[in-house]
C-alpha cells in the first residue's frame, strides 16, 4: 500500500464517485478500481459497499479513512516542515573542541552562527587531539576544530585560525626581556607542559635535543592552569598568543618567540566528505570561512620576531 493509493481512496471518499475520483487523480475508472481491490486485498476487508451507482463506506472503510487521512495529513506535515528547515534551519550543530580553542578563538564565530541561525542549537563537546578526528569519523559530532594538517582522506578540512606557539613566563623572568629563545636556554628553567595534544608532541620535538637536561616541573590538563601557575612562577611553559592574550595584554604575562624558527600553530574545522549535511551545517561551514577569511595569517600579537616560519605538523 502506498501514498498514491490512500489519497485515491479519499478522493473516492470525498467525492462519493469512482468515475469523478478518477478524474480529479488523473486516472482512469479501473485503474482506480484496482488500487481499491489492492488496498482490499491487503486489509482483507471491503472498504465500500456499492448499491447499483451508488457507493457507501463499509464500517471498517469509515475506520479505515481516519488513519489514511492521518497519514496523508502527517507526510504533509513532514514535507513541509523539512521544506520550512531550508528557509529557517533549526535543529543542532555538535562541535568537537577543545576548551582554550572555544574560549580564545571560538566566540566570534559561535556569535555570528547564531545571529544568522537563531533557531539552531550548539552543542560543544570538550575533546583533545586524535579524539576530535575519531568523533567526526565515527559521526558522534557534526564538525571538529583541531591542529592542521590532518591527514585522513575521508576527512575535508578549513583553515580557521593561525597564530604563535611562544614561551610562556612571568614578566619579571630573566628571559622575558629576550627577543627570541632557543632550547638551550628553555631547558635551564621548571617547565610547565600540556599533558597531552599537539601542542606536546611539538614541544617535545622542539626539545628532543635536550630532553637529559628537561626539568618538567608538571604536567597539566588545561591552558588556564598554564596560564596561573607560570604567572604564580611555579615554571615556564608554551602557549599559543590567542589563548594568553588576556595576561599578555595586562602585562601579567611575558611571551618570548622561539628560535631559531618561530612555531605557527594552524587551527581547522574538520568533517566528513560524504557525510549529509543540513542546512544549518552548511551554514556552520559559511560563517567559519568567512571568519577565517577575515582572520590575519598570523595574530598581531605574534608579529615581532623572525618572519619566516615553520609548520612542523
């Protein structure tokens, strides 16, 4: 039993008529007919009693006709409210992040999304590293914002956001007044290090040389923990420009470029290539691009130092 089969037999229903029924579907009498003997068949009852030319619903075709109208009336309903999702998205949009990437770089975009998309509902979901490619891959999230490059075929990707890796100390530290520092020097101090990410994996390749001589004084989960222990001096430690601005701003904070290359770290939203997107997805992807072209290569406060820079993965 299909669609076209109910709506002929409301036809038949509301004009009392097989002949004008086939006329308002486009159809010839014993075609309709047959649909009726189908739908009869299957339902193992008779829908109409027919008395020479006129025709009058069974007991079980008046309870029949209730539900054929329910569903006819609930496809409609589906249509149109799919239909109305294209002129005003609503829904949600889960994002995969980490906390200092919504924090620090996020707010404009999540800000812009809603004003274009009011009746769409972000979900962030606090992720690190690898486990923001594995949420978009198996589909427990729309999109990832992660490190660039990722390297996953089934994955596409957008440059969001680039900024400065720099050394992280207090303003009074003997190597805040530096223009850049190198490894050697790092390695004198306590250092305060991410416990897990990227970011890790690039500070111990930038410290491989010398890791005999590392003190790590700890390791922590989050920036802002970072952040308050290098201000309580506690060690030194690396942070992207983007999410210590605040206290570099203030002055609570001193950020030395790294030498003899400073460590560009590039942001991306991450999604499948063969995943459906709805409109308000696509939307997602719209105010991302537009921020990312709006953003410069590099934040100003990661200007100073040596213009050439390496993208070590």
């Amino acid at each position: 039993m299909d669609f076209d089969q109910l709506h002929a037999f409301l036809e038949i229903v509301r004009l009392k008529s097989f002949s004008k029924a086939a006329r308002s579907c486009f159809r010839t009498q014993p075609a309709i007919s047959a649909q009726i003997r189908q739908m009869e068949q299957e339902l193992d009852t008779q829908l109409f009693e027919r008395f020479g030319n006129r025709i009058s619903l069974t007991v079980a075709g008046k309870v029949f006709a209730t539900y054929a109208q329910k569903i006819l009336d609930t496809r409609r309903e589906a249509f149109d409210t799919v239909r109305e999702l294209e002129r005003v998205p609503r829904g949600e949009v889960m994002i995969a992040a980490n906390e200092a990437t919504c924090v620090n770089v996020l707010p404009r975009v999540f800000s812009t999304y809603k004003g274009k998309f009011p009746h769409v509902q972000l979900q962030v979901i606090r992720s690190y590293g690898s486990t923001i490619v594995d949420a978009v891959l198996d589909n427990s999230t729309d999109f990832g914002i992660t490190h660039m490059p990722v390297r996953e075929r089934r994955l596409q990707s957008v440059e969001i956001h680039s900024d400065e890796i720099r050394l992280l100390v207090p303003p009074g530290h003997p190597l805040a007044a530096l223009r850049s520092v190198g490894a050697e020097q790092i390695v004198q101090y306590p250092l305060l290090l991410p416990k897990r990410g990227r970011t890790r994996s690039r500070i111990n390749e930038y410290l491989d040389i010398y890791e005999d001589e590392m003190e790590v004084s700890m390791e922590l989960e989050s920036s802002e923990m970072i952040k308050q222990f290098v201000i309580a001096e506690l060690g030194i430690g690396f942070m992207a420009v983007t999410n210590a601005q605040n206290e570099l701003r203030s002055g609570a904070l001193a950020a030395v470029p790294l030498a003899p290359l400073p460590m560009i770290r590039t942001l991306g939203l991450i999604y499948r290539k063969d995943k459906a997107l709805s409109r308000a997805a696509l939307g997602f992807i719209e105010v991302v691009s537009e921020f990312a072209g709006a953003e410069p290569v590099l934040e100003k406060a990661a200007s100073r130092g040596p213009r050439k820079a390496s993208r070590a993965s």
